[in-house]
C-alpha cells in the first residue's frame, strides 16, 4: 500500500478508490473537499456555485429528517469531514442532548459569515481572476 497522499490522482469508477481517497486526503485538502452550494442570491453574487464551510455561515438543512431547517454552524470537523448546525440535536435515551454531525453536501449556505477578512479576500480575488 502507498504510504504517500497522491496529488495527481485523477478519479476511479470504484467506491473503495473514492472512500480511500477522501479518507487519506491531508487536512488542508479536506477542507477543500467540505463546500456547500450557495443560494441563488449568493451565487449571484460571488459568480461561484459553492465555497467551503466556515463557523457562523447560516445554512439550510436539504436532506434527511431535519429537511429545510435553518441554523448557523457552530463546529466544522474537517478530520471527520462533519459540520454542526446551532439548534439541531437529538435525545438519546438517558434525556441528553447531542449534536448531529452533517456532511456538507447536504447543506446549503444562505448567510456566509464576512468577519473573516482573509476568507473575504479569498473569495474576491477568485472573482478578478
């Protein structure tokens, strides 16, 4: 087995090559990997169709039980490639409540959060170039 993370590695029709993939890929490419659409407005606006997750981007449910809920990001975990929503829990049986993790691609970002000036700048330099 490779002990390398391959950059050039292009694509596979097997699932197993994916999932080994994503799961070997480095940190900051992981990042890349946890992006959400955005809404029509944004895309409008940012001429991009989806930007990666950030803490306090407001986003809004797609899939599963908790369909078309809206809620800020409170926790991104790029290792897991999971991402928490605020007010979004379940209760286990002994009365606690506890997160639920969501992949980013059953997500939709409404609000992305501009305090962050290095984001910002990130995302406009791709509009010049």
């Amino acid at each position: 087995m490779k002990k390398k993370f391959s950059l050039k590695w292009k694509a596979s029709k097997q699932p197993r090559k994916k999932r080994k993939y994503r799961a070997k890929a480095p940190l900051h490419i992981k990042h890349k990997m946890m992006a959400a659409h955005l809404s029509k407005e944004l895309q409008k606006k940012y001429k991009r169709r989806a930007v990666p997750l950030h803490k306090n981007d407001v986003v809004v449910i797609m899939r599963g039980v908790f369909k078309k809920k809206h809620g800020k990001i409170t926790q991104v975990n790029t290792k897991r490639m999971k991402v928490y929503v605020e007010g979004i829990q379940k209760t286990r049986k002994d009365g606690t409540k506890v997160n639920i993790p969501f992949d980013p691609s059953n997500l939709k970002i409404t609000e992305l959060d501009i305090e962050d000036k290095k984001r910002l700048n990130a995302i406009e330099r791709k509009l010049k170039g």
